[in-house]
C-alpha cells in the first residue's frame, strides 16, 4: 500500500503537483492506520493473491478491457474471478479482465459516451476526478491520452477494485488516492476536473463547487455531473429524509439553479451540455452486485417517480471554465 502511494510521490515531485506533498502524505498515513481496523487487511490479501499475468493488448479507448485470449489458464481464471467476486459489490464499470467480465450494477460507459463530445480533448492533460469510484472512468480518460489521471475517493473497497485492475494493466500515470474532497489543498493545477455523481451527496453544494474550482489552473475545464430536477434558476429539491433509498442526499437544483451556483462562485461558461434520465437498463442488480438497484428504488406503479414520490432520477452535465 505504501508502495502504491510511493509512486504517486514519485511521479508528482517535478510537476505542477509538487506542492500537494506538503499535506498528502501525513493524510495518506493517518488513513492507513484507521483504515487497518477496517475490511481493507482482507482486499489487500485478496489483491496479494492476483496470479502475475502480464499483457500488451489493453483497450481502454472504447472499453476498458485488459488481456488477450490465452494468456491466462483456465485454472488462473477461475482463481481470479473467485477473488475479484470477494471484492463485490462491484458498482462502477464494466471491465474486462483477460475475458473475465465484470459486469458491474452501473454502465458507467453510457455516462462517458454521453459526455465525451462536450468536453475539451484530454490529450496530454493532467486530469482530476472527484468521487471516482473504482475509477472506470480514469481508465477512459487516460484512454483519450491524458497525460496523467488522478482520482480521489474515500471508500477503501473501491481503492481496492482500482488496485485489482492496476495490477493487471500498471500505468503508472493513473492513481487512485483514499481522500474525500474535504481532504484537498487548493491545488490550482489541473486542466480538467472531472466530478459525477457526488454534488448531491454534499451539505454544502456552493462550497463543493468552490474546492471543485480550487483545483483547476486558470482556464482549466470542470465536467460537473449530478442528479437535477424541472424547474426554474430557484428551483431546488431537498428531500425530507431519503432520496432513491439514499440517506446522504442533501440538494437536486435544477440545472438552471445550478449553473447559477456555479456562476455565484466564479466558474466561466457555464454549459448545460446534457440531461438523461436514468433508465433501468443503466442501472441495474448483476451478478457481481446482488443488492437493490434502481428498480426497488422507484415507484412500482409509476417508474417516473422515485419510492418516497419525488422525481426519478434525472442527470445533467455541465462544463465550465475556472
Ligand atoms: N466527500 C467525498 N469526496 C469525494 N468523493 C466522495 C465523497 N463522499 C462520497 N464520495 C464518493 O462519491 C462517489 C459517488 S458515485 C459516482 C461515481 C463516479 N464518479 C460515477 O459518476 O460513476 C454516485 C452514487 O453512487 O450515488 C462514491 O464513489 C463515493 O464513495
């Protein structure tokens, strides 16, 4: 574990990051030791078991998919499906795994695909994603030749799927750190920073917005993607209690409230390039997350709305400039 952040020390000291290892590594070694009462003792065995298959056909352009045919036996299949299904529930993805397929409960790849063409090219950036996940989508920016990917998220189990995957492709300019965007300095360097899906899990959605800009160089891009709702620049849901069975969601502006936010703290052209609803197709129980998914979590007689009657999820992307 230590080595995996060794390497990102390594790789950021003679860059633009340089000044994030003032706070980094006391964070990374005060997670580490809280962390080690958790499960994570257990995934971190599970990763030291991975069989060492090594490959040069590696997709991650239209897919993410690692491995040629042949290259990993049968036996060696077996044995890593069984590991990798010890790390369920698998949300984000899918991946493929030298043909082992993980079909996880999200298309995560749908979500790319709507808002690829609205983003300025990644060739050559340094890119940030805010609540990655198990980092599908770092693998796909990396794949529209960013030059270096870093994703945060807090969920140790998701830093261990990421890690599942490194092992069998080890880019080393794709990291994955177990922070929480609270944990982040005011970084002032990326040329992309990417946040989906966490807006409505914050209490304080004007000053998300604001750490979102504090990481991006002056004309850098934000892709912002959240869960929005009809309405006009006042308008804003705030569930009583849950949302889709969620505990932790505090706000779903509409998109025109929200680019007003966004332009409250200072972001440039805010763009509204994007508004889906979220199918059923999209999001979904696999047999690699076997817990409810979006079909328990709507109205059974009416899939327009969620279980408690609000609106079913509707989301929206945005782009602004810093
Ligand atoms: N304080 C926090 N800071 C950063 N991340 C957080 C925080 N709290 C929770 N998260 C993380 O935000 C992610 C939200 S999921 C979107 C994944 C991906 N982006 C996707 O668009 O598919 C959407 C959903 O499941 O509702 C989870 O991985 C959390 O661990």
């Amino acid at each position: 574990m230590s080595a995996w952040f060794n390497q990102f020390y390594a790789a950021i000291a003679q860059s633009p990051l340089s000044h994030w290892l003032e706070t980094l590594p006391a964070q990374l070694k005060h997670w580490q030791q809280e962390a080690s009462h958790g499960d994570l003792p257990q995934w971190q065995k599970v990763l030291k078991n991975l069989p060492e298959v090594s490959t040069n056909q590696v997709d991650i352009v239209s897919k993410v998919a690692i491995g040629a045919p042949g290259e990993m036996s049968e036996g060696e299949q077996k044995q890593t499906t069984h590991l990798l299904k010890r790390m369920m529930p698998w949300r984000k993805g899918p991946f493929n795994v030298h043909g082992i397929e993980i079909n996880t409960e999200w298309r995560s790849d749908w979500k790319w695909d709507r808002l690829l063409p609205h983003i300025e090219p990644l060739k050559g950036r340094t890119v940030l994603d805010i609540g990655c996940g198990s980092g599908y989508h770092l693998w796909r920016m990396r794949g529209e030749g960013a030059q270096f990917v870093v994703g945060i998220d807090p969920s140790d189990l998701f830093l261990c799927q990421f890690q599942a995957i490194k092992h069998f492709n080890p880019d080393e300019n794709v990291h994955l750190l177990p922070l929480g965007v609270e944990a982040l300095p005011e970084l002032k360097a990326f040329d992309t920073v990417f946040s989906m899906g966490v807006l409505y899990h914050r209490r304080s959605p004007i000053d998300f917005l604001a750490q979102l800009k504090a990481q991006l160089r002056p004309g850098g891009e934000l892709v912002l993607e959240t869960l929005v709702i009809e309405g006009d620049e006042n308008t804003v849901l705030v569930p009583t209690d849950r949302y889709a069975k969620m505990r932790n969601v505090w706000f779903i502006p509409s998109t025109a409230a929200l680019k007003l936010w966004m332009e409250r703290v200072g972001f440039k052209d805010v763009q509204i390039k994007d508004c889906a609803i979220t199918t059923l197709d999209e999001q979904r129980k696999t047999d690699w997350m076997e817990n409810e998914s979006l079909v328990d979590f709507l109205d059974p007689t009416d899939t327009s709305k969620t279980i408690e009657g609000y609106p079913a999820p509707l989301r929206a992307i945005l782009t602004a400039k810093a």
